[in-house]
C-alpha cells in the first residue's frame, strides 16, 4: 500500500533525527544532507541503505546521488514505493 508523502516524510525525518543526532523539529523538506547535516559520503550511504530497508525501495547509486534533499528523498520514496 503506497503511503503518503506525510507519512514517508515522517518516517525519513526520524530516521535522520536518529542517525544524525539532530532534533526532529529542524528537520523540514529543505533540509540538504550534505550543506544542513554535514553527512559524509559513508553517512549518506548508510542513510541511503537505511532508507530502502525501511520503504523495501531500491534507490540505484545514480538515484541516490541526485537526492539533496529531504523532499527530493520523499519524492524518490514515494514514486518508487508503489
């Protein structure tokens, strides 16, 4: 069953508030993994890894370097998450 973008949207921003030690609160669609978290690239693809093993998604390296954002993850998420 899809979910919604409020729904993918909350569960990523756990997760990043989780790994990445930031409070929840902050996290909003803008927010960009590299200039607002700081993630280094084993960060990124541990959050990456994460982030198919919660939604059963496959995001392709390709993919994965174009996702800045969290919005452009929700998005990610939720067209490839039918």
């Amino acid at each position: 069953m899809a979910q919604s973008k409020e729904e993918v949207f909350n569960q990523i921003a756990d997760i990043i508030a989780d790994r990445f030690q930031v409070d929840r609160e902050t996290i909003t669609l803008q927010l960009n993994f590299k200039t607002d978290l700081d993630a280094d690239s084993i960060d990124f693809v541990e959050f990456i890894l994460e982030l198919e093993d919660t939604f059963g998604a496959e995001i392709s390296d390709e993919a994965a370097e174009n996702l800045n954002t969290v919005g452009e993850a929700v998005d990610y998420i939720v067209a490839h998450n039918n």
